[in-house]
C-alpha cells in the first residue's frame, strides 16, 4: 500500500482462485463504518466507471439532507430566518418549518419567504400551507462551481463599485438606490460559496465536483470570498 493524494490509497489488485480479483479494504474505514468479518458492502458502479462502495443498509439514497424546525409563536422572525440560514450553510437539502399551532406566524412565515426569495441561491419554496412551509435546494454544486459562482460574485461588486463612484460624482439618488438592491446578489453567492465549501471540505465527491482539487482550496476561497463581500459593502456605504 503507497499513499498517493489525502484521501487517497493505492493498493495492489490481487488474484485468487484463479479467476477472482480482490483488493483489501483501508483498515481506518473499515474500523469506522463497523465492518466485521462476514458483512455484506454494497458495490455500485458509476457512469464514470468508479465503484463506490457501502455497507449493506447504509443510505444511499440521492444524498437529500432534511431538517425541520419548530418555532414557536413568540420567535422573533429573525430569529427563525438565522435558523433557515445556518441550516443552509449546513448543507442541507429540504429545510422544513413546521409549527406545533394551527399556522405559521404570518411574520415568519412572510420574512423567511422573502429572504428566500432575495438570498439563498437556487432555493424554491417546496410546499407552502398554514402549519409548515418547505424550503428545497434545487441548484446541485456541478451546475454552479465555486469559481463561477466567485466570478459572478466579483463582477456584480466591481460594478457596484464603479457605479457608487458615479453616483457620488452625479449625486444621482436613483442610482444609488440601485446599487443598494444589488447588494443582495452579492449576499446570495456569499451564502452559496459558504454552503457549499463547508460541505466541500468533509465531502470528497463534492469536493471535485464543485471544480476544487483539495480541502486546502476551500480556506482561500473563503477568504477571498470575505474580501469581495466587504468590497460590495463599502459600495453600499459609498451610495
């Protein structure tokens, strides 16, 4: 066995019988996912020609995440877009809010359909009746790569730029006005960005999926990210 990226094992393919091939198992995984002598892994083999394997009955299932939260009438609506939104950063898929009353608060319920709407990219309203609401991710991360999403980003906070410039020199309202609503553009890559390099970082597929070559990738675009989410602010303040 040679270790070749982290993460990442190379072993020899051995013959037994004649005619069957097999490959030893890393000991660490074994060790974690509770595989014994006699367990049954599944092997699936993917479009790409990787196998993938799991323990018989682990999930593996399209890979949904689901949350709910219960609030309660007396939270303050805020409060309950913060959980919307840390439960996004998380990761998850399907974000349910489902009250222990008849209805939602129409405050909650109007705020977090907003915010929705204004800030999480790729997230549509899944079911929305008087005692839950559904949130769902649609936007899977091959669709919309860090760096594409890190360009958008950019390209909406240089112009935001140029255009409080301009607006300070014509003292021109409407268009500071403008720049103002672009900001929220700015927050929607913000919070995917965030989303999707805390998944990246645990995740291996998703890693290389989102166009990323290693964990350490993920601490640089993060940083970057803060600083072009700081530029758009101060146009904000500029305007």
């Amino acid at each position: 066995m040679s270790m070749n990226n982290p993460g990442e094992e190379l072993r020899k393919v051995q013959v037994t019988g004649g005619s069957t091939y097999i490959i030893s198992l890393p000991k660490p995984w074994v060790e974690q996912m509770g595989i014994q002598r006699g367990s049954v892994v599944k092997i699936t083999q993917k479009d790409d020609l990787t196998l993938q394997i799991q323990p018989q009955g682990a999930d593996t299932s399209d890979g949904t995440r689901k949350v709910l939260i219960s609030p309660s009438p007396n939270d303050d609506p805020d409060s309950v877009v913060r959980k919307v939104v840390s439960t996004y950063l998380m990761g998850y898929n399907i974000i349910q809010l489902k009250s222990n009353q008849k209805r939602l608060e129409s405050s909650q319920r109007f705020l977090v359909k907003d915010f929705t709407r204004k800030k999480l990219v790729g997230t549509e309203i899944l079911s929305d009746l008087p005692q839950d609401l559904t949130l769902q991710v649609l936007l899977s991360y091959a669709e919309l790569s860090v760096k594409d999403a890190l360009r958008r980003m950019s390209v909406i906070a240089a112009s935001m730029h140029r255009d409080a410039i301009a607006a300070l020199g014509m003292e021109e309202s409407n268009l500071a006005r403008e720049i103002v609503a672009m900001d929220d553009e700015v927050d929607r890559f913000n919070l995917y960005i965030i989303r999707l390099l805390k998944v990246a970082v645990t995740d291996g597929h998703i890693l290389k999926e989102s166009g990323l070559k290693s964990p350490k990738e993920c601490l640089g675009y993060r940083l970057i990210t803060k600083s072009v989410e700081r530029m758009a602010d101060h146009a904000v303040n500029i305007a």
